[in-house]
DNA sequence: TCTGGGGTCCTAGGACCC
DNA sequence: TCTGGGGTCCTAGGACCC
C-alpha cells in the first residue's frame, strides 16, 4: 500500500550539513573560543599553513578555507588559530551521526559532517520540517554544534538546500521551486560543477543553472561527456540515487600523503618518507581488514608538477614492509631526480582480507590436482579456481607450456608469505 | 612567504584476446 | 595478403568534493 503511495508522493530526502565543523567542534570544547574569529590551519613552518575550517565571525573578515594562513592573519589580525585535531572530530561525528540514526536507520554518511537522511517513511515522528527542526535542536542540545538541514525530494536537491541557509538553517526545495530558485543561479553553484566544468559551459554560452537545464544534450555530452548529460538532469531536479547506509562501508582506496617540510633531493630521506607513509597505509587497511591488488605513488615536484604511479600486484598486499617495498621501486623508477616536494602511496582495488585468504588457498587445489592431473593447464585452473587466484600465484606470468612445473614449484613460496599457512606446511 | 590531505568518478590510449 | 570490430584490463591524468 504504501510502496504504491511511493512513487505518487515521492521521496523526503534529509541532508544535513554540518557548520563549520572543525570550528565549531573546537568552540564546543572550548566556550571562550566562542563568538571570535577561529581558524583551524595547518603548521606553515611545514609547508601546511593553509586554512582548513574556520568559524563565521573569521569568514567576515573574508578569511576563505585554503586560504594560506599569513593572508587571513592579513585579513584577520586577531584570528585564532588552532591545528587541527582529526581524532577529536572523528569522536564528535560518530556522535552526530547516532543521533542521525536516532530518527532513521537510513542514514549515509558522506563525509565526516554531512550526510543524508531518507525519511519518507518516518511520518509518525511528523512533518518533515518538524523532523529537521528536532535533529538541529538535538545536535545542538546534545553536542553544542550547529548545523543546516535540506528537505527535497532527492539528494541533489536536498544537498542544494542545504547550503542555501548558514548557520542554523533549514530550507525546503521542492521540484516546484527549481526555476525561481535554482534556475537563476550560475553555473559553479552547482554541486558537481567546478572552475574548469564551469568555463568549457561558458564557451557554449552557458552561465546559469537554468541555461544548463535547457541545454542541447549532444552538445553537453561533446563538451563533458556523461556528466554533461548527469548534470542537466540535475539542473532539472532529477536525481534517482537512492539513500545508502552501507555505501560508506565501501571503500575503493586507501592511501595517505605528506607535504615535506622542504624540498628533498636525499635519495635515504624520501625513502624513510616512504616507509612512515606506508606504516601508515598498512595500519589503516589492517584496521579496516583488507588488502591492496594495486599500489599507487604520488610525486610532486618543487614546481608542483605531479605525477601519480600506480601498479597492479601479483599478490594483494597489506604489511608494511611490502608496501614500502613496492612504493620505493615505483619512486626510483619515476623519479626524475628532481627536489620532492609531496609523496604519497595509494592502495587501490582493495579485497577484504578474509575473502582473499579464500582465493588464495591453495589446499583444496593440490587435493584436485591429485586426483585429476590435467588440472594443471592454465585454463583448467582459470576455469576451476578463477582468474584472481592464478593471477596472485603469479602464475599468469609464465607461459602455459610451463604450468605443470610453476605449478608444483610456487607453492611453497607463495604460502611461505601467509604466516598462517607456512606454520602448517613447516612443521 | 602561495596553495593540505582525504577521497570518488570519469576518460582515454595501448595491450591483448576473440 | 589484407583486414574489422568489440570487449576487457591496465595505467595515467584530470575534475571535483569536503
């Protein structure tokens, strides 16, 4: 009955925005940060002098987030700086995003203050302005921090609104409004569209939002590709994504990067760089249970050119060790010698590490093989075992007439670097 | 005195296979 | 001898967002 409803009444979609966060979470910790113009910003005798956050009072100075720090001291004499403390901000969002849950199970966090809220079946906790009204004041109550709350029927609606009263706001959109609300702003307005998106519009003689919903969709998908095609859509309300509680869970990448505090030439001193970044990558991929198939580096130079490097492993990896490993052969092999200022290391296409100890045991396939020695063609074993498990034995590396021997040979290396596995085999 | 660090998604070209 | 068109994988880079 109500799925029925559904479609006819359409979705009430929630997206609440957290308001200056960083800022505010600090002022909650500390009242006599309140009401003066803080700025959370990064060590500039590091190189990372940059304004991260920063509360309304510095923004009416015209301090902007980015911002090197000694021009929003410019702007801003008497600014209060803090560095950033991501611990203390990733408790409080936790903290935010329970009370979220307290209204609906279908919450999806986006980032570490927003998210989105479907709350088109949450009628008996009231009227949707009644609902947003009850999650701004308990936030506040609770945590002492405010936000802005959208209320659409889709998230790019709901994301619009949100953004269109700050501090302590909350506005509705509905399709209805799209024309005299949305229609009449410019183009980089538009969540999805950027510096760059916004100048190529413009050589086609497209400036407002409007423009953009009434655009010639060929012309859009020359000029931008599938999201030319994504954003007219947009401009013209619709946007079918639903709400997705799990879609946070699923990470494609997990990497880490450092500006250096000077440039480096020191070929001993940018790999100790590569070896903390990788500690660091490993540790956060072990927490989360996963491991990397593809390895990537990041170099940018003095000038600021920046290449990335990436490279699919035999193995997925998640030690330490094997990722300063593969970052250092990745650097030397890049590196054009020039000073470094920025290094990274990526991991990508990550496997959860439980189904990978799956593909990689190699148990049950000596047990076929026994049985049944024509196994050991490599397109037997593709067919059998998948092509994930050939290819981490290393064996898609070998030319087929080889397989018998590879395959009888590999295994013992290979289940040497699972410690689980070379216990039983040793002793 | 310039411009952090965490991500996602898309594109495009070459290799390789059928 | 000359030849196609589709599909997938891998890699590099760009755009965007918070």
């Amino acid at each position: 009955m109500k799925r029925e409803m559904y479609p006819k009444n359409g979705r009430v979609i929630l997206h609440v925005d957290m308001n200056s966060f960083y800022a505010s979470v600090e002022m909650a910790y500390d009242a006599s940060l309140k009401g003066k113009p803080l700025a959370i910003a990064g060590n500039p005798e590091e190189r990372r002098g940059i304004i991260v956050t920063c509360s309304y009072e510095a923004r009416r100075f015209g301090v902007k987030t980015t911002m090197p720090l000694w021009e929003a001291k410019k702007l801003c004499p008497q600014l209060i700086v803090k560095k950033p403390n991501f611990n203390r901000y990733r408790t409080v969002s936790m903290a935010m995003f329970e009370v979220l849950r307290q209204f609906t199970p279908l919450v999806e966090p986006v980032s570490i203050d927003e998210g989105y809220l479907d709350i088109t079946d949450s009628f008996e906790l009231g009227t949707p302005i009644e609902i947003a009204k009850s999650i701004q004041n308990r936030i506040l109550e609770q945590l002492d921090l405010p936000c802005s709350i959208g209320i659409a029927p889709n998230k790019f609606l709901a994301k619009t609104a949100s953004d269109m009263k700050k501090p302590l706001g909350i506005t509705i959109l509905r399709k209805r409004d799209i024309q005299a609300v949305l229609w009449p702003l410019a183009t980089n307005e538009m969540h999805g569209v950027g510096v760059k998106t916004a100048e190529k519009l413009q050589t086609i003689g497209i400036l407002t939002i409007g423009d953009l919903a009434n655009a010639n969709e060929l012309q859009l998908k020359s000029l931008l590709g599938i999201n030319g095609i994504r954003l007219k859509e947009r401009a013209n309300g619709k946007d079918d994504r639903p709400v997705d509680p799990e879609a946070i869970e699923e990470f494609k990448s997990i990497g880490n990067s450092t500006t250096l505090p000077r440039d480096v030439t020191n070929q001993q001193e940018l790999f100790h760089v590569l070896e903390s970044l990788a500690e660091t990558v490993s540790i956060r991929m072990k927490r989360k249970n996963v491991l990397a198939a593809t390895i990537g580096i990041t170099i940018r130079y003095k000038d600021r050119k920046t290449i990335t490097r990436s490279k699919r492993l035999a193995n997925p990896i998640s030690s330490k060790e094997e990722f300063a490993d593969k970052a250092k052969q990745l650097f030397l092999k890049n590196w054009s010698g020039d000073p470094v200022r920025l290094l990274g290391i990526t991991g990508f296409d990550l496997v959860e590490h439980d189904h990978a100890y799956k593909q990689l045991d190699l148990f049950s396939y000596e047990k076929e093989a026994q049985k049944e020695p024509l196994l050991h063609t490599l397109s037997n074993l593709r067919e059998k075992y998948g092509k994930h498990i050939i290819e981490s034995a290393g064996l898609h590396q070998v030319d087929s007439k080889d397989d018998v021997g590879t395959a009888t040979s590999f295994n013992k290396d290979f289940l040497r670097s699972f410690p689980h596995h070379s216990e039983e085999k040793e002793k």
